[in-house]
C-alpha cells in the first residue's frame, strides 16, 4: 500500500504542475474553452484520485467483503461525481466537454506511467537488495 499512496503522490504533484501550467495558460488565453475544460478536468481527477486514495486505505484494514463493498461504493460515488461535473460543463456551453473528459483522465494516466516507469524490464518491481548488517 506504500507503493500505492507514493505513486498518488506523485501523480498527484505532477498534475498540480500541470494545473500550474494551464493557469499561465488562462492568463495568456482567458477565453480558451479547451484550456478551461483541461482546468476542470484535471482538477475533477486529482478529487477523484484522492477520495480513490483515501476509499483504499479504508479497505485495506477491513476485512475482503467489506473492502470489496466500500471500493465499490466509492467507484460509483466517483462515477456519480464525474457525471456531475460533465454534465454542468455541458450546460455552459463555453468549456469545452472533449477537453474536461479528456483532463479527467490526465490523472490515471499519470499514475499509471509512474506505475509502469517503476517496474524493472522483466514487470516486477523493484527490490531493495541491502542487506543488513
């Protein structure tokens, strides 16, 4: 689970950076729909990365079933909360609905890069070899 919470972390840091970079870009273009719409994407993932975070580490100290059942409600929790936000986009008009569906992903795809960049050349992960004295 350490593995998990540090590659969010990271993930997590990474798209703040690039919130970071979309917000010069606002100033820049303050009209951009697209600019808009990866703003609010990005920042619907990084919600739903996090309540994702902290639904996990919640299962890990119940037992499976009840694990199972609180992973499941929380990915329709989130499911809902995507839905939501696509939706209010949708009725502006001015954001740009491809570009916050295209951010929400932004996230996922983050960690799933950390996720493969961390494995060794034959999958595994990487094992601490120091032996201790």
């Amino acid at each position: 689970m350490r593995d998990f919470n540090s590659q969010l972390i990271k993930s997590l840091k990474i798209s703040g950076f690039l919130m970071a970079l979309l917000c010069v870009a606002l100033v820049m273009y303050p009209g951009d729909p697209v600019v808009w719409g990866l703003l609010i994407g990005i920042a619907t993932g990084m919600v739903s990365a996090f309540f994702m975070a902290n639904r996990a580490n919640k299962a890990v100290e119940m037992d499976v079933d009840q694990g199972k059942i609180q992973i499941m409600i929380g990915s329709i929790l989130r499911l809902i909360f995507i839905i939501i936000v696509l939706y209010f986009v949708f009725r502006t008009g001015w954001v740009s609905l491809l570009a916050t569906a295209g951010g929400i992903f932004v996230v996922h795809g983050v960690f799933i890069l950390l996720s493969v960049g961390s494995r060794g050349a034959n999958g595994e992960a990487p094992v601490n070899d120091k032996t201790q004295n």
